[in-house]
C-alpha cells in the first residue's frame, strides 16, 4: 500500500479497499497520446489518484509531490450516487457523489471509476455498521 495513502489513516483505522480511475478518466490525453507528455501526465495522475474506503470514512487522495484529500467520515454521509451513462455501463465505469448532511453538492467526487456499483455497494454496507 501506498506511504501516501498510509500518511491520511487515523490511528487504528484500516483500509477496507482502494480504487484508481479507468483510463477513460484520461482520455483526452490518450488520445494526444502521441506527443509523449500527455501521456506521461496522465498516466501519473492515474497511479497517484485513489479512492481509499477504510473502516470509518472515504478519502479521496491525489498528488505526486504535493499531497492533497478530503474525506467524510460514514456517519455525517447521507447518499451515496452513481452516475453512469449508457457508455459507462458498457465500459463499467462511473461516477460516484457522496452526500453529507450539509445538503447541497456532493461533498465528495470520484471520477471515472470501475465497477462504480459495486463500490458503492461497499460504501453503503459501511454506512449501516
């Protein structure tokens, strides 16, 4: 597991499952892919960006050099939402939107991520502990 990841965990929390962007996330670079630095950067942002669903919250972390997350903890979470689009579902990816108790937008966003209702599904079964 990634020193990254470990640096953002509480004391005593453990990491239930983490996940990276599809490569769909990258797209525009790849299709650049070409000229080797949109392929370079998109394959850092790739490999440096993750969803980390630990026993007491959500985090969304990304950076190579600097670091930079945001997390909600399951008890202030009020949904958990699954776009995904016909293509999406072809290619089974998606975007998930966590909702807290302030209303409003989501609080958390993930990208371009694989198997979205299955991870959502894991969320949802942290939410009910």
């Amino acid at each position: 597991m990634s020193k990254k990841i470990k640096r953002h965990l509480h004391e005593g929390e453990k990491i239930q499952y983490v996940e990276r962007p599809s490569w769909l996330k990258y797209h525009r670079q790849l299709a650049l892919s070409p000229l080797i630095i949109p392929l370079i950067h998109a394959t850092i942002k790739k490999y440096t960006t993750h969803l980390v669903i630990t026993n007491d919250r959500v985090l969304l972390r990304h950076g190579l050099i600097g670091d930079h997350s945001k997390a909600v903890r399951y008890n202030n979470m009020t949904t958990v939402k699954v776009n995904q689009s016909a293509l999406g579902a072809i290619l089974n990816y998606g975007h998930i939107h966590i909702h807290t108790q302030t209303g409003g937008h989501a609080d958390l966003v993930f990208h371009y991520i694989k198997n979205p209702i299955e991870v959502k599904k894991k969320i949802e079964r942290r939410i009910k502990i």
